[in-house]
C-alpha cells in the first residue's frame, strides 16, 4: 500500500474537483510545476511526455481555467515561463 501525504491528497483533491485528472497531460504539467514552481515552456513540454499539439491544448485549457500563467522570461526576452497561479 502506498502512502499519499495529506498535502499530496489535498493537493491531488483541489483538482479533482476542478475536474483535472493528475494523470493527464494537464495533470503533469501542474504536478512539475508544483514541484519547480515555474518552468520555460521547452522544458515543461518535454516534462508533460506530449506531443507539442497536446501540450499546447492542455495549456490553454489550464490558462482558460486561471491555474496557471505564462510571463515573459526576464533573462530571454524570446523565451516564455509558465508558473502556477497564485490565486
């Protein structure tokens, strides 16, 4: 048996009720980004194991539902960083 952390269940829980499987593309964007904090979008792409349409269909869905923002990276005026919302 495996033994889940009340903040992992909470956590796992807070987006079961938004309707976000954990297990999903979406899911392992905002697991890595729970962890990292914030991510370039490259890095999170390869992290989220998707192919770049899905990923770029599961960011929008996530953005659409306020979980997550995407800013410009202040070192790479080119690159963008996607961090989790702080709402």
């Amino acid at each position: 048996m495996t033994v889940v952390s009340e903040e992992l269940q909470r956590f796992i829980a807070d987006y079961d009720d938004l309707g976000i499987n954990l297990l999903t593309v979406d899911g392992r964007i905002l697991l890595f980004l729970q962890q990292r904090k914030q991510s370039r979008i490259k890095e999170l792409m390869l992290a989220s194991g998707s192919s770049y349409r899905g990923f770029y269909l599961a960011l929008d869905r996530l953005k659409e539902k306020g979980l997550i923002t995407s800013v410009m990276d202040p070192e790479d005026k080119r690159a963008r960083i996607i961090q989790l919302s702080s709402g």
